[in-house]
C-alpha cells in the first residue's frame, strides 16, 4: 500500500480598493505595473507580462532583449471572477502546480483570494518549494494589493 504526501495549498487574501472589473484587468492586463520583476522574473529586465485570455493561452514575460519565459498556461479565463493557472516557470516540470485567482466584491472594493495547489506532483523537494511560494506570494500580492489600491 503507498502512501500520497498530501501538502497543504497555499493560501492568500488581500483587498483593493478597486471594483472586480478593475481588480481583474490590473492582476492581468497590466500585470507589469506591479509585478516585483527585479525578484520575481525569469531575466533580469522584463519590457512585458502577457496573460493570453483564453483558456489554453500562455502566460510569460517578455525580456528587453525580447526573449519569453514561460510562466503558466490558462486552464479557466473568466472574467472578471476568476483565473485558473497551470504555474510551471519555464516548463522546468514534468506536472504543473495549480494558480487560481477570484476577485470578489467586498464592500466598496474587492477581495483577491489566492490559491496555489498540487504541490504533491512535484519532486521530492516540494515542500520546500511550496514553503518558498509562501513567502513569495505575500511578497508579490503586497505589490498588487498597493498597485490595486490606486487603480
């Protein structure tokens, strides 16, 4: 009998003082706004963060020296309530992990709930990963939440 290591999701929340619609084009269509590119990039300078919409497109940023680095493909596009990603940076996995996104009216602005899941298809440092997506996921939703706060 084998045993399936179970890893607890990751889990974020933050609120911006934007309605969804907003919310939602800024975590996508202006992604570079706030996105922390000089920790949280493939390259060194990035001139661009696409969000393909639609199910089956690409996420990846766009280089200086226009080269593109994988970043996810969309597995649900359905805006403006939510996104689901299949997160893999540059492929470098066999099994992607699982980015799902909602953006949900609270009050006069709107809550962004993070879930980032499937840990256990990775390798066997996948907790340590995971741990690490902890913390980086504070980081970067602390960039959006301030980015989002002055849509």
């Amino acid at each position: 009998m084998s045993k399936t290591m179970i890893i607890e999701a990751v889990r974020k929340t933050v609120t911006v003082d934007c309605t969804v619609e907003e919310a939602f084009r800024v975590f996508t269509a202006d992604a570079e706004s706030w996105w922390p590119t000089d920790s949280h990039s493939i390259y060194d300078e990035v001139r661009e963060i696409v969000f393909e919409e639609h199910e089956g497109g690409e996420v990846y940023e766009v280089s200086r020296a226009g080269e593109k680095g994988h970043w996810a493909t969309v597995v649900a596009w359905e805006p403006p309530g939510r996104l689901v990603l299949a997160w893999n940076i540059l492929e470098r996995d066999p099994t992607a992990t699982e980015l799902e996104v909602r953006f949900l009216a609270d009050g006069g602005g709107t809550r962004v709930e993070l879930e980032h899941r499937g840990w256990e298809a990775l390798a066997a440092d996948a907790a340590e990963r995971r741990d690490s997506y902890d913390t980086g996921w504070d980081h970067v939703l602390g960039k959006y939440a301030t980015r989002g706060a002055s849509a």
